[in-house]
C-alpha cells in the first residue's frame, strides 16, 4: 500500500451495475442533447409535412419528390438521434459482459485518484492458458484522475461516476465498502 493513499480497496464491476451507471451518464450527458436533436428533426419533419399538403398541390412530381425526401431524412435523423444512445448502451453492456469481471484497484490520494486493472476474469482457462493470455495481453497501465476543475463525482443508490472531463468515466459500485470508506470517495468531491 502506498503510504499516501487515503483508500485503496480492489473491486468488480457487476453488469448490472455498469448498464444503470452507463444510463445514469447518458440521462445527464448524452439524452438532453440528443433530445434537442430529435426535436428539430422532428419540428423539421413536421414542417415540411404541413408544407408538403398545403402547398405541393400545384408543384411538379420533382418538386414533390424532394419535399418527401426531405420529410423522410429528417424523420430518419429524428428517429437516428433516439436510437443511437440506446444502441452503444445496448453495445458497451454486451461488451462488458464478454469480459466477465474483472478485477479493479482504486487509490484515493489528496490530489489525485488512481484505478487499476488488477487482473481479468479467466477462472474458466486452464491454467496454460491463463499464463498465455497474460504474456501475449498485459494489463494496462494504472489510470491518475487529478482532482481539479475537470474532475466530477456524482453519487447514486447503488454506485458512484467518477468523471474526468467528459472524456472519460469510471464506475465505483457501494457494495463491498464501508461507510468509512464511502465517505472518503464522497470527500474527493471538492
């Protein structure tokens, strides 16, 4: 243990916990956006419907086949903005849960937090396999979140989102820590 840590306690990330903390980030980050853009699309596509019946009666088949094609692509991109957050939600689960669940070390410092893959889930490779896979797949390098003005701790029920700008996020699952140690993490928070 390092002697500047406030914390240091390893962890899993269960599934479960990953796709609600995952919808938990898109509900602040991703959805309002996304909802700003389905409602122009949709406003667009509306317009030209309207434009499309009240003034197109008169107008040439080109004249009318672009007006549709034009309420087509915004519907599309209307329909593409409610679907695409949903799809790398259903995408980003699908891909931890291949990963089994692995094992993460997190270091609560003054300054700084660090997160750590302590080792992967391989209980079910033989053990030849297992050495292989470390060979050829070393685990990566521990992640130094600063806490600065970028950084972010939201808390939730069963978890915490531990944010670096929007670049990034990391996710703390309460279950396993102690109170004690769930003040420490809320501390971070300047």
């Amino acid at each position: 243990m390092e002697e500047n840590y406030k914390l240091e306690k390893e962890y899993k990330v269960p599934v479960m916990v990953f796709s609600e903390a995952y919808r938990a980030f898109q509900k602040k980050f991703v959805y309002p956006k996304s909802y700003i853009y389905m409602a122009i699309f949709a406003v667009i596509a509306f317009v030209l419907f309207i434009f499309g019946i009240l003034a197109m009666n008169d107008a040439s088949k080109r004249q009318k086949y672009i007006t549709y094609l034009a309420f087509l692509m915004a519907c599309a991109f209307a329909f593409r903005e409610w679907y695409n957050p949903r799809k790398k939600h259903r995408s980003l689960t699908d891909s931890v849960r291949s990963l089994g669940e692995p094992v993460y070390k997190i270091g609560i410092a003054g300054k700084y937090v660090d997160i750590s893959t302590v080792s992967d889930d391989m209980s079910d490779l033989s053990e030849e396999d297992r050495i292989a896979s470390e060979k050829d797949d070393p685990l990566p390098e521990k992640t130094r979140i600063n806490i600065d003005e970028k950084y972010q701790l939201l808390e939730y029920d069963g978890f915490f989102l531990i944010l670096s700008g929007k670049e990034s996020i990391y996710i703390l699952p309460k279950d396993g820590f102690s109170e004690e140690e769930l003040n420490t993490v809320r501390n971070t928070q300047k």
